[in-house]
C-alpha cells in the first residue's frame, strides 16, 4: 500500500471526502462550549476551535479544500449573530498576527544592529591588538545576530504568511447545520 493510499485511508476515516473538498462537522452541545465569556468587553471563541482548523488544514493535501459544519445540538441562538462573531474572531486574530508580524519585525532589526555592532567591534578589535579571545567573541556574536535575524525575516514570516493566505484560499464553506 503506498503512502498516498494510506493517507486517504486515513482521511476517509476522520473526514467526509468528496473529490477534493474535505468536510468536517463539529458538534457542541450549545453555542457556549466554544465562546468566551469574559474577553474584555465582548466575547471571543476559544483559540482551541481555531487551532482545531488550522491542525485540519495542515494534515489535508494541499490541493484539498476544507468545508467546515457546526452543529449544535441546543438551538437556542442566533445564527446570524454567531456568525458575525466568527467574522469578528477572524479580524481580531488578523491583527493579533499583525501586531505580532510588527514586534518580529522590529526584533529583526534590533538583531541586525547589534550584528553590525559586533561586526565594527570585531574589525576594530583586529586593528587595535585586542586579545584574541575578544576578538573571536565579537565575530561569533556578531554572525549569531545576523543569522537570527535572516532567519527571522526570511524562514518566519514566509511560513505565516503562507499559513493565513492557505486558510483563506482553502476554507471553502463555514457554515451552521
């Protein structure tokens, strides 16, 4: 059995897969098994849902997109209004992401300036006959700096990058049954 034949295997047992859609119902008791109460002054729906996607999403082919059912077995709400709260959840985590994009990005610099810092005091340090023990201090720090900080900006922010933009091409339907 190939790999490919075992993964479907395995999809088929935990998902309803249709061509390339994958369909996954969720089901909860009521609305509040997944809502925050007490978030500032609204409400929130717990990270674990949204993890709960995102873990869905990297385990499908890449190809394969995602239909997502909530079912709830009291029917006491409004759907309208857990779906604007979904909507509102989406943003807030958007800029949430942002806001942590900004903090990488300013880390990144910090990182760099100190690289070049050690840099200037490694070439300084050649001229003026430091001790050679500083000298091999500046130059380690100095490209464990700059490697952190081409790491950060080139690996990270590619990799989140392509995990938000993947959750909104794939999510293909949201919806309550």
């Amino acid at each position: 059995m190939s790999l490919l034949e075992i993964r479907n295997e395995i999809l088929n047992e935990f998902f309803e897969v249709d061509g390339n859609i994958a369909t996954i119902t969720f089901n909860f008791e009521s609305v509040e098994e997944i809502i925050e109460e007490n978030y500032g002054k609204g409400k929130k729906i717990k990270s674990d849902f949204f993890t709960k996607i995102d873990e869905t999403l990297d385990l499908l082919p890449r190809k394969m997109k995602l239909r997502i059912l909530i079912h709830f077995n009291n029917s006491d709400f409004d759907v309208n209004y857990f779906m604007d709260l979904v909507k509102k959840n989406l943003n807030f985590n958007n800029l949430e992401r942002i806001i942590f994009e900004q903090r990488k990005i300013k880390r990144t610099f910090l990182m760099l300036g100190f690289g070049v810092s050690f840099f200037i005091l490694y070439f300084l340090s050649l001229n003026y006959n430091f001790p050679q023990i500083l000298t091999e201090i500046f130059n380690i720090a100095a490209w464990v700096f700059i490697w952190e900080a081409v790491t950060i900006f080139f690996i990270e922010f590619k990799d989140e990058r392509r995990h938000h933009r993947n959750l909104k091409k794939r999510l293909l339907e949201f919806k309550i049954i």
